[in-house]
C-alpha cells in the first residue's frame, strides 16, 4: 500500500473534559420546551425532545455503564423504549409510535439523566472506567450531540406543523442584514489526495468508524462554488419555474415533487419572503444561505444554474485545513446568516451555517471496518440509500464538525439545516 | 299516517342544573392523567384528552355563547385546532394531527373551560339565554357526555400503545367474582311497534335528530338472550378457532382478520386469561360480558353459536319500559361487570356494562329531519358505513342512556365497550 | 306469526329452456372481444372478460356437476384460479391478480364452456339431474345473468382506461334525441306492505336468498319521483358548484370527492356534454337518466335538490305489480334512454336502462336463510358496507329484473349503470 | 489532466451490420408467446412483452425516422402509450397500468415493427442517415438489447404469478450436471487503474454516457472471488438462519425483508432444491450461480460469508482485457450454469451468466456529460437510490456486454438474473 501521511488533524478533549459541558448542554437546549412541547413527534423521521433526552441517556447507560461489574440498571424497563435501532440490544418500540409514550415522564427522564450522569462522574472521578467505557464515553458524546441537533431539527418541524407556529424561542438574535459576497468559482487541479480519517480509537483525534480508513482517491479538475447558493439565488430558481419542469429533476425527485406537491422550500412561505424559523415567523435573509433542502432539490437547482453538487472527496479536499470558523448551535443564532467575506480563491462558510448536499451515496470507504460490539451497529448497516452532506450547521455544536465527518439523509429529506454549495466540471 | 302515541318518555333536568355537573365531570376525568397523558393520540380514531377538554369548550362556546350579542370569542385562532368536523364552522385541522398538538397547553386548555364556563353560568344566572341557546346549551352537555366516554376509551387505548401499560387509575376497584346467570331465550311474537323519540325540542325529553320522528316498525317474531355474550363464551369460540375458520365471518370482516392479524378480542393477553383495563393488567372475569369487539367479531360469534345479532328495532322493543339500572360510568368501576340475576323471561343489562352491537346500519329514520343550522352536521351525515350499537357502556354517563338512543361506529372499530347479545329467529 | 299472502309472483322458465340460452348469451357478449380485450383487468373491482367466461363455467361443474357420481373434473387446476370467493370450495387466487393470467388462453376456456355446456346438456336431455343439481342449474344461469353484467361494465371501464378510448362495438344504435317528461312526485300513503319473495326453492318463481323471506314492513308517507333523474338535471347539480360543496355530502362521500378529485360522473368528459359509452365516445343525452354515479353522488345530489334516495321497501312497494318494461341488454342499446311518457300517477323506468341507488344498507331480511351448502356463501357474506340498489339497467338481462331484486355495492363504487330516483317525506 | 491511455477496446460493427439481426431477434424472443402472454404486467417494476416490442419501435422512430424531413409519423396517437419516461417526447401513459392496452393490439404492433423497420432499411440502403440519424440508430439497437433483456425477466415474472407456472419454452435445454471450481481469492495490490470507455460518438466503441468519461481511480488493495456464489453456497447461508438474522443486513435490507417476508431467493421452491425458471420448474443446479438476488441479499450474504461486495472499480478493473466469454442470451440456455475452471489467479465468469451486484450507488462519473438533445434522459437521471451490477448475465445479449458496461437496479429488486461475486479487503 501507498504509505499514508497520517497526521492526527483533529484534536479532542477527554471525556471528562467533555462530559458535563455536553450532557448539560442538551437540557439547555430542552429547557424551553414544555413537557408537551418535548412529547410532539409530528412525522416518523422525527423524534420527540423527550425520546432524544431519553435515548442519549440510555445509550450512555447501555455502552459505557452497563458493561461494568455490578452495574445495576435504572430502569430495565424502559430498554425496548429507548432502544432506537440496536438489534444487538434487544428489540425496540417502532419508531413512528415514539410520540405516544406520555410514561415516563419528562420528570422522570430528566431524573433519570442526572441519575446516570452522576453514576458516570463518578466512576470518572474514581478513575473507574477502563479503555472501553473511555472510548463508548467518548462516542457516547458525540452521540449526544448529534441528538442535539435533531432535537432543533425535529422541534423546527413539530412546531411547524402546529397552525399556531410557536416560536422554539422568542428570544433569538435576529441577524442583521447583510450582503452576500459574489459567487466565486475555485479552480482545483486534478489531484491524488488523502480523504478520511486515521481510525479510531487509535488515532488522537474521534472520528466515526465511517470516516475511516484514510485513503487516496483522485480528485478531479474542477472549480468549487465560493460559498453556498443564498435564499436570494434559490428563489430565482422557484420564480423560473423550477418546480414545474422535469427535465431540470431527477427522475425519483420528480416523482416526489409531484407525489408531495412541492413548490418551494420547506418552511418557506408561499410569498417566497417570509419563513418558520425556530425563532418564530420570520422575513427570509436574501443573502443567507437557503436551507431545508432535499437533495433532490439541491440537485435540480445546480443544473439549473449550469453546475452540479461536488462530491464528498472534493468537498473534503476544500475543506482540509481550512479553520472550522462559522456559525454553529454555540452561537445561539440558530438560522443561517450571510457568508462573509473571504479571502481572493479560498472558500468560506464550509463549515456551519447548512449541512452541504454531495453527490455521493453514503457508503463504505476502502478498508471500513464497523466497530466491534453493539456500537457496530452505529454507521455501517446505513450505507444504502443515503446521501452525504458535509460541514454542520447552526444547529451544530462547533466542536462536532471536522472535515471528515460524513453526515447522511435519504436524497428526500428536508428538516435538516442543508443547503448546497455548487461545483462544476472544468 | 297512523296515530302515534307520543308519550315524553325521558324526563331530564333544565339545563342549569346539569350544567355545572357535566361540565365538571369531564375535569374529574381527566385529573388522572398528566399534561403528556392527555396529549397522546395513539391512532387517527382517537383524540387526545385535551382536545377533547378543548373542543366540548369550543362547542360551546361556538353554539351557546357566540351568536349571543357582544361575545367576544376567547381564542378565535384555536378554531382550526377544535373544530372537529363542522364544515360551517369553518376549516378544520387533519383529524389524525391532533397529537402534535403541544399548544395550547393543558393549563391553557382549562383556563379556556374555566372562562367559557363563568361565562355561561352567568348568562344563565341572568336568564340571558334565548330559547335556541338553552337548546344548544343542552345537546352541549349531550356532546359532552359523549366526550366523556371518548376520552375514557381514547386513553385506555393510549396506554395500551405503551409497552409499560400505565393504569389511568390505580385505585379501580376488582369487582368481587360472580356468576352469571345462564343465558335464556326471551321470546317475542310479531308486532307492531312505536320504535324511536319524539323530535327534540318539541318533546320533554331529550333525544339527538338521529333518534326521531317516533315511527312504527314490524318487529317479526324472535328470541332475545336474556344477557351479553361472557368473556368465557366468547373464550370458547377462540378456542374452537374461531378467528382461523373464514365461513363464520362475513366478508369483509374476514378481510379484516386477515389484514390485521385479529386472533382475540382487543386487549386480551395471549393467554385468553387476562387483559389490559383501565385500572391496569388484570384476569379476566369469566362471567362479565366480553367486551371491545369489532362488530365483524360480534357478528362471528354469532354464526358460530347458531344465533344472530338483534336488530336495532328488537333491541329497543325490548328496552321500552326496562329500568335504565346497569354499571356506568357513574359507578366507578370502568369495566362490564357479571350480569345479576333477572326476573324470568326478562332481559338483563340492557343498559350499562357494553355497548350492543345491532346488525342494523346506522342510517336515517323515515321522515328524519337533520337539526337547523350548523348542528345539522352532528348526526346525519354520517348514515352511511356505520353500525348501531345500544344501550351504553360502563363508560358511559347514566344519565346519557335511553332506550331510543342510537350508538353507531364502523364495523372494524374495537376501541369502544362493545359486546355482543344474540338472537335468533323462531 | 301473521299469515302471508304468499303468490308466486315470479314465474320463471324451467332450467332445461333457458341454459343453452343463457349460456350462449355470455360467448355472444363477448365475441366483440379480441383475447387481447379479454385479458384487461383495469381496476380490483373488475374481473376481465375471460376470466367472466371461465368462472361462470367453474361455477356451473363446480355446483352442478361435480357431486355427481363420476363426474371428472375438466380442469381441477383451474379450480384455485376460477373460484372467486368460496371458502368452502378450496383456495383461490387474489382477485386484483385475474388480469394477470394469460393461461388458460381464451380458446382454451371457450373449450372448457363447450366441454361443460355438453356435458349438461347430456345430462339434462339423459334426465340425469336430481332436484339439486336442478337448483343448481338454475342458480348456475342467474349467476351467468349476473357476470353478463359485470361483463359489459367491467370492459366499459377497461376501454376507458386505455387512452385510445376503443369502442366495445362500434355498431350499437344511437337512441334518437327524446324528451324526457317531467318529472312528477308520486304520492303513497303509510301502509303495511309485504316485500320480499317467498324462499326459493319451495317457491314457483326464483328469488335469492336474500329476497327473502317474504315479509311485511311498514312503508311511511312519502312521495316518490315519476322517472330517474336526467343528465340535464344532474349536470345543473355539477354546474351549481354541487362537488365543491361539503355540507351536501355524507361525511364519507366528501373525503372520497376528494381523495379521488371527483367532479363529474365517471365517463363524462370535463365539458359536461359528452361521455364515453360502450359504443365509443359519444353526446350525452341530456334527457336520459344520469349514470356511472355512487352512492355518495346519488346522495348528495338528492339533497341539494331538497329530496333523498328511496328506502328500498318504497321502491320495491312502488314497483310490485308494475310491468317489467324498459331498456334491457337484450334490447342491444347498452346506454340509458329517455323515460317514456308514463301514465299519470305512475312512475315509470323502474325497471332497466339504471340502477337505482336506494338509501338501505344491505342486510338480512328478518328470518334470512343463507342456501345451505357451498352456495350459501353467494350472498349472505357481503351484509356489510354495502348499498342497495334496484331494478336492473340496460346492461341487464331482462329475465333477471323482478322487484324483489337486490343488488348491492359499496357506497363509493361507480362503474356499474347506476342511476338515481328521487323520494321525499310528507 | 494526467494524460489518458485511450484504447478504443470495444470495437463494434456499423448499424447496418446490426440493424436487422438485432430487430429480428426481439421478434424471436417473443415468438413463444401468445398475444395475451405478451400483454401480462405482473408488477409494476415489469412491463409486457407487447409494449417491449412496440416501446422499442417508438425509440427507433422517434430518435430515428422523425428528425428526418418529411417523416409522418405511423401512429401518433400511440405516442403516450409507447413513451417511457422522454418527458422531452411528450406526455405518457402511468408505467403501472402498461398492462391495461389491449390495443394496439400485438398483430398491430408487429405491422407497425415491419413498417418502422422497412422505412429504416430504406433509409438505410438509400444512404439517408446523416450522422445524428446514425448515432441513435445505434443507440436504439442498444436500447432495443435492453429490452430483450427485460423481455426476458419480465415474462419469467410474469409467468410465475400464475398459479399454472408455464414455461416461456418447454424446450430449453437443462445444462448437465457440472461441479463449479473451487472458490479462490485473487489478489490485488492497490493502484491507479482506468476507469471507465471513451465519450461516443467520438471514440470507436459504442458506450452508454454513464460509461464515461474514461477516468482514473485509485483501486485499493483487496482480493475478488475466483467466480460467483454458487446456489449451494448460497444455500447454507439460508439454512444458518441468514433471512433471521437482522445483525447480516443494511437497515434498509432488513425492513424489506420483514415486510416482504422474505425467506429465500425468488423463484425457489420453499424445499430449496427447485426453482422457476423459463424453462418450467425444475430442480437447482447447486453448482451454478445463486441467482435472482436483490442488492440487500448479496450484501447479506457478502456479510454472513466474512466478505463483502466488490466495487464497481474493483470489478471493472478485474475485467479489462479478460475476454467476454460466458453464457450469454445467445446461447439459448437461459439460464446460469456452473463455471467453468479457470487459469490460476483468473477470474472466471466475469462475463454472462449473473450480473453482478456491486456496492457502487450509481452515479456519475468525474467529468461526465449527458448526451445532449431527448436521449439526454436515457442515463442522467436515474443516478439517485440505484446500485451498479457488472458483466451480464444468461439473458443478455453477448454484443451488449463489456467491462465498463454499468447496469443499475434498485437494491430491493429481484426479477433481474442478479447474483453476487464476493470481495475482500487484505
């Protein structure tokens, strides 16, 4: 094999670091939701705030406590609950019926969070956790963070589909306006380059079993958009009739405009001005970037503008080495905003803001190997039907984006912060 | 047309004095559930427990107190949200969407009952209520009522849905173990007989439009059991393999069975032993009526025990002049209690305990005239798909049973107190 | 039980007249057919041509000639695709599946009809048919009459579904243009009237199980229509606004209008002026009686006019006595006419040219005896979801209208020739 | 751009040398059929072997004849029937109801094949076919192989929806029993291969758009199976209990095999040892290639056998400059037989016999480009929630096979000769 010039790129804390700021952080960003608010499920691909607050504890539970010797479960009752898709831990509730599940409580999970929480510092305290439970900790948190931006994405949609359209907070910052810089196109050459992360643990830095091995792959010649598509370009695309010409879709993203009637973005209003934000009702920024795109949405907008999506190897490429700068959940804004100026040939915004459509199919790098245990479920039995978006959003915490991260959704999905950002053959 | 010998046959109260009482009732049951509790809608033919709080509120407020001079509506912008299906009320939220329903909140919901309720009372204390109005206000405490014993059926339902099977209420009493009385067959020659209500207002007595005119039917000669169907005769249909053998069903209750996997009554456990109540996981009562039957199930048992459902004009021909005794929900024990001892030749539990399914199709009474005005859409559009069942369940207010009063749901529906009384030719 | 005037009212043919009749009736209605035609299945609904040819031919060696001693079965391995829905006969082929069966071939079941028809024949001319093998005959040709039926509609809608709209025969008679006369509402007074036919066999004349026993109902005050309603007068309805108006439907009418995006009569051109018929695409007849509607439309159109659908013991009260005159398949026009002018007082079109939807629900007659053995499954099975209907069309053999008749389908079916007749209180 | 090695490896004959052969052979296909065989559309997925025929008449016309001055159209009033999914060509008939034409019927669609073809080989002979004119001819006789293919597949499905189970031909040779080599794993060390065929027009080799462009790759190392999964293999995999075990699936496999009930490959006989075939039922050869998998199985099986699936690369790199030798349409068999042994190191069965699964989601390639003008649609935009399979198989035609050929199928479909080469990384 070619050698590999790994360099650990990704620096992480401890867990214990990491731990308290993360598992509190997820009740803070439930702390608004009333315990009807965090029961809503208002479709299957969603989850109640409850189930998330719920599942994050369990998982913590099952992977990092339950393993140790004489660990007494809090509440072996409620396992086939908050079990989400661990075939290896038992059977679980169906998914769509998660917002029927008015026991336990909200009370009783947040009892049941501090009561887990408290059992895990101490055992970090006493030093009691053996490599194992440092790494399924470790994972357990990044899991933990992913849940926190679903627990935004999910509220977003639950909230949406209430006619009252309650605001998630009435207290968030509105942007101020701000113009978007032009869309530049960057040339890049074509190149053998080094993708994915070192695996691990082994490796310094976390990173999925999915974002491994690091690999070579040949990176075509190709310019990259400077910046993601704005509000203000997408709804050129809308006025220019783009949801009425198939030729513009692929084909099963025309059978879904037509099945589902769609003319616009999701959260959009029919004016092509005003949108549902967690912030309430709002007028679209023109210049932020659009979000809540499907894939095949992204896709029919860039052959619309004459370009294509890039693929997760280009995106990657880009992105390596560039600061993770942008806005993230951390930045309590929770909508996209303007890209900002950038330097001449160098692209911004890669990371927060929107998740980036690719044009890849999720799937399995050369040499992936699932985790060993139950957590090899996590990634791998998803690589079928998915498409991978990169970056993370504002609905992200900032310290769960990295280059290499691969997230997934079916090519119809639309509650997800995700935008796109163009590519072209050159 | 032949003389008709009206008698007003059901006395009841002026509306002032059921007011309080009625409205009040609905708060007693639901103070058992939680603000979660009472948001779980765990199929699209239930509704949760606060909409039910909300939308008899709505009603009302939208029939009593709006046309009033000078009503200011209290929250014109849940109108989408609680009107159920009065087209001339306005639009109307997705039915099968009423649990993503966090707002209003439940402590919103019963601020909304209290100031509709202040509101009420003190035009009723200032007589300031015209003859349409007091009309209204009296078929909302019927509404109500029917509400009621929803909101008890929706939520056993509900918790069914929940692996952990959550009592609504812990402190249910266990009815002692009783016998029932051997089944016996009651004999009826032919006749002709005054079946249905004088049409309400006009009458003394209360009756919905469905139940009237007062008309006269042949009623051919039969027999009449002279109780409900027993959890331990309907045990023994299952056993004989009932639910395997396609000729003891009609068509498409067999469709039904095959469709949905049907091999015993809702909520029975595997065993045939015990079942999920109200009051929790208990053993069957061999000797109280089988209950939550589909009418295609009632229908089945029939066949196979050489009998057949009672038309809907034998089951009031027999109920005339019968004493409205049985267990309601006023008793407190929410679950179809062993038949007592009857009188020979007498039916018993015509009233209370399970509702009966009837072979007859709910549809209009000849010379039925829809209620005026937007309550004309209460009844009679729904003539058609649906079966009538009679004389009221344990779930059931006592004061809301007579013998005229027509019950109707779809002929796969489970959820209710539905069993089954046989009769036959001779 | 009080006496009966039992008359045999229905003289019919002995079986040895009519089989060759009717059997060749069904080859010579489908000799238009290419086996191409034959094979079309456009909805689950409908049968295709061959499998009509070939299932009356089961029906007829499974119910007439297999009991008798020695009888060997032509094609025992046709039996799981031919029987249609009796359990007791062995297992049978999904019914949305018949179109997907090119074997056997249509030469190969007209051989099968030539086989069977023989051996009949032989048997019939040999004397060698015990009493029930005679009943059966005679049940096996009303049951032929019956597919003949199906057949004619069931390629209507198939041609219709093919956007090349073919003929079924290009050579059928356009009727010349008429008036129809207007319309008269017909008085009847309250009065106990027998309905229904005495149980068959046993009787002279032939009659289902379900028109019977005879017994007596009481019939109300009522007026009833002289003549069905035209498509002139149904296309004011249409053009009122009728299908947009959701208080003129039964709730389960108004979510199939727009489920299926109703707006006109099945067939009827958006121009509301013409349709497609079995001869092709033609001008609709504002004068004939309006056709191809539901339940539901019947319904709603009766109400917009201030009136509603007759009970089925007014119909059936109105038509005892009356001369089965009017526009039969044997008359060869296959679309509806013109009423004839009627003597006054009388109505007229009772019989033939449409079906009549009526306001009962299918069920039991009081004291109904399904047929005893395998054909006891024909009709009693389907007493539930479906609606009656009365008097036979023109795509109706004329020897199998009487007024006892009941055919029945579900609410929202509309392929069938069914028309509606107007009743009123008073 | 690193400078590409462009051989033009897949040399092919002119139209004219193909035009007949190719077009005759369809003919031949169906000849076994009778006209209500080639009507049958036993799943939406299949069409019938009468709009094969006529589908691939229209392409030839359509991208053929009618750019030519002065062409008048055959039968335009077909163009919606025979459209497939050209949305630049016009409307279309809902693929679903292809089954539902009996007209035109087949002797109609064989005279308008004889007519098309007839202009064509006038035109032809005449020299009347610029450049444009003879490019889509030889696109149409590779679309019309497609669909000899699909022919193939489609009436195998179709013929074993019927409970009669005919065989496409009685007379298919049963291959003599064969012991298939034993399995061997082949090495190959990581390198930068080429990947895919020249743009055509423009290079020699006809190749579809999704073929190119000829592109690098950076091939990891791994080991590829000697030949395909043989039936034997394939079933100890389902008697381990493979279809049982949730943990050997991708998510979305699992879920399908839960609702699908699956439990072996399509068209085994429960007992595992016989099979539908086109040839009638017989019993597997187990020596012969597993056939008939969806992607989710080979995948499964992949996982169960400590393997996985190779990648589209990977196999393609395999089969460059191996000769395409294997069972092909052309020989007759129609179906898998064992492979044959082969050199040391040298996979066998690259080529015919079983596509191949993949775990490559189709997609575009670096660079690539839509043709331009209607066939433009034919590749581009199926490039979502497809998977790749590789080298043909027993029903494709020998000339429509080559290395970079790139087939695609959904990864739940079935009805396709799909079978599965195992990978491995090393």
């Amino acid at each position: 094999m070619l050698a590999s010039p790994v360099e650990p790129a990704i620096p992480v804390d401890a867990p214990a670091n990491l731990f308290a700021q993360v598992r509190n952080r997820t009740c803070v960003l439930a702390a608004p939701l009333s315990a009807e608010d965090a029961m809503v499920q208002s479709m299957a691909d969603a989850s109640p705030a409850k189930w998330h607050l719920a599942h994050t504890t369990w998982f913590l539970e099952r992977f990092v406590l339950a393993p140790r010797p004489g660990h007494v479960p809090f509440a072996p009752q409620w396992d086939r609950l908050l079990n989400s898709y661990y075939h290896s831990a038992g059977p679980m509730h169906a998914r769509p019926q998660r917002g029927h599940l008015s026991r336990p409580s909200l009370d009783e999970v947040l009892a049941y969070r501090h009561a887990v929480d408290a059992c895990v510092q101490a055992r970090l305290d006493a030093g009691d956790l053996d490599d194992t439970a440092r790494r399924n900790l470790l994972l357990a948190l990044q899991h933990e963070q992913q849940h926190q931006e679903l627990l935004l994405t999910d509220i977003k949609h639950a909230f949406w589909c209430n006619p009252l359209r309650p605001a998630y907070r009435e207290d968030l910052p509105v942007p101020a306006p701000a113009e978007a810089p032009p869309l530049q196109w960057i040339g890049v050459e074509e190149t053998l380059a080094w993708i994915g992360a070192p695996a691990w643990p082994g490796a310094d830095g976390f990173a999925y079993d999915n974002e491994s091995p690091r690999h070579r792959v040949v990176v075509p010649a190709h310019a990259l958009a400077s910046r993601p598509v704005s509000n203000a370009e997408y709804r050129a695309f809308v006025e220019d009739g783009g949801y009425r010409q198939p030729l513009l879709w692929l084909s099963d993203g025309w059978a879904t405009v037509q099945a589902e009637g769609w003319t616009r973005p999701l959260y959009w209003d029919e004016d092509l001005e005003h949108a549902h934000t967690l912030g309430g009702h709002r007028r679209l920024d023109p210049a932020a970037p659009v979000c809540h795109l499907a894939h095949y949405e992204a896709d029919a907008y860039a052959r619309w503008a004459g370009a294509r999506l890039p693929t997760e190897s280009e995106w990657e490429h880009a992105a390596q080495g560039v600061a993770g700068a942008g806005n993230f959940a951390d930045d309590g804004v929770l909508e996209p905003v303007a890209a900002p100026a950038g330097a001449a040939g160098a692209p911004v915004q890669l990371f927060g803001d929107v998740w980036e459509w690719t044009s890849s199919a999720y799937g399995a790098y050369p040499g992936y190997r699932p985790w060993t245990g139950g957590i090899g479920e996590y990634n791998g039995k998803f690589m079928v039907g998915q498409w991978v978006l990169r970056g993370g959003s504002c609905a992200t915490a900032r310290g769960h984006a990295r280059a290499s991260y691969r997230n997934f959704f079916p090519p119809a999905a639309r509650w997800q912060f995700a935008g796109v950002r163009l590519a072209r053959d050159c």
